[in-house]
C-alpha cells in the first residue's frame, strides 16, 4: 500500500478510516435491498452473508445449498486466506463440514513470485499480504471448531491430506499455486462439488486466467464466469 506524508497523508488517512466506516453500511443496505426484491424463491437469503462481495458470497449460499441438499460428504478448503474475510463465509454455510485453510500466512513465496517475473504474469511482489493472521482469522469464524489450518508453501502444506472435497475457494492470485491448487483438488472433489478461482478476469493478475485455461485444457474441462469482482470461475464435477 502507497504511503502519503504531510498533509496529503493526513487527508489520505481521514478518507480511509470514512471509507472503513460507510462502506459496510452501504454494503449492508444494498444487500436487504436485493434479498427484499427477491420473490419465490422459497428460501430465506442471507443469513450473515454479503458484507464482503454479493455477487461471489451469493453464489456460494446457492451451491452450499445444492451440496447440502445432496447430503453430499466431503470438506470444504480454502487456498489463499489472507485474514479469513470469505472464509467465514465458507464457514457459515458448512457448518458440519471440516473447513480446510491453506495459506503461507506470510505473503508471496519468492519461488511463485519468480515466475510471475518471468512471464509478465503480474507486479505481485508490490502486494502486500504479510498481515495475514491466523489468530485474527479463527476469531472471525462461527464454528471454529471445523477449522483446520495448514500454515505454509501450499502445495507442500496440502500432503498426506486424504479427504474428498465438495466445495474449494482458490484465492491465491498466482499462476503457480492457483494451477497446483486445480491439480491437487479438481481430482479429489466429489461429483456434484465446485471449485471457486478467483481473479480470474483480473487485469492485475493476468497467471491467473493462463493457469486455469491450461488446467482445464489438460484435462478437458469447462468452468462458468461469475460477474463478480474482479471475476471468479467455477469448475462443477
Ligand atoms: C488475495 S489473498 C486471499 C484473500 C482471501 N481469500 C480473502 O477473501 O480475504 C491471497 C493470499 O494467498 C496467499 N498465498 C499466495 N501464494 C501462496 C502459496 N503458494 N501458498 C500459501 N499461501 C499463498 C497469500 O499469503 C495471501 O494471504
């Protein structure tokens, strides 16, 4: 994050802390609009989602429900945790399912940041993700309980796990853990679960969108374009 001196830091800093304040209130508001206006749709909507990103947090209470539904059995994970903002989400909606959490906890490896040099994927080592916090992140979680965190380089923090998945957010912005998340997890999700990748239509992480067409052409496979932000895809099995 760029950071400002003198008077122009001060007026930076005001604009931020208004900013922190109105915009969950904003966002809260055009939530109870759009859940008021929808109609027949014979569930309740909501449920403590949506202060993060309706479009991204909305699709996931549908397919939760699709997957809850089926009595499906499998976990759920999450590779790119940062401080848990759309983990509690995943939390929320599989509240008897175990909630795998990868992340370095740390920021960027040196080794995924090589090639994102190498091929002009994206500037990543000027995003700063090293307030990630695993304490912050478990204090956020409705049934922490379920959580299971796997601090570290992932995939190396991904061996000896065993389990089927039925739900997957890879959120991890670079080309090499975003491919290695799809080849670790497509093959152990359970007929009938989703993969989430995010940023898939970044223009600030272009590895991303390379990683993702390269897997699902090996595999010959097809995923679905949200219109979230800034783009998820979704891979259903
Ligand atoms: C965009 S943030 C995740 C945001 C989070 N999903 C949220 O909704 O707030 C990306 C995270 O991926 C993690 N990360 C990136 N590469 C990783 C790797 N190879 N192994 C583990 N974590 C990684 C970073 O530490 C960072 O916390």
């Amino acid at each position: 994050m760029r950071n400002f001196t003198g008077k122009t830091g001060i007026r930076v800093k005001i604009a931020r802390a208004v900013f922190a304040i109105i915009n969950p209130i904003i966002s809260r508001a055009f939530n109870i609009v759009l859940c008021a206006t929808m109609f027949n749709i014979g569930r309740k909507r909501g449920g403590g989602l949506y202060s993060y990103d309706y479009i991204r947090a909305s699709s996931l209470e549908l397919i939760a429900d699709e997957i809850n539904n089926r009595k499906l059995d499998g976990c759920a994970a999450e590779v790119g945790v940062f401080q848990g903002d759309f983990a509690k989400n995943i939390n929320i909606v599989f509240p008897d399912r175990k909630l795998f959490l990868f992340d370095t906890f740390e920021g960027f490896s040196d080794k995924d940041i090589k090639i994102e040099d190498e091929n002009n994927f994206s500037e990543s080592v000027k995003k700063d993700f090293s307030a990630a916090n695993i304490e912050m992140t478990l204090k956020k979680m409705k049934y922490p309980q379920n959580c299971i965190i796997k601090k570290g380089y992932f995939p190396d923090t991904a061996q000896g796990i065993d389990e089927k998945f039925v739900f997957v957010n890879i959120d991890v912005d670079l080309y090499l853990p975003i491919y290695n998340g799809l080849k670790f997890f497509y093959p152990r999700l359970q007929k009938g679960g989703y993969i989430f990748v995010h940023d898939y239509n970044s223009t600030l992480f272009k590895g991303v969108k390379e990683a993702v067409k390269k897997y699902a052409k090996e595999n010959d496979l097809s995923y679905f374009p949200l219109s979230d932000h800034p783009g998820t895809v979704v891979f259903m099995k």
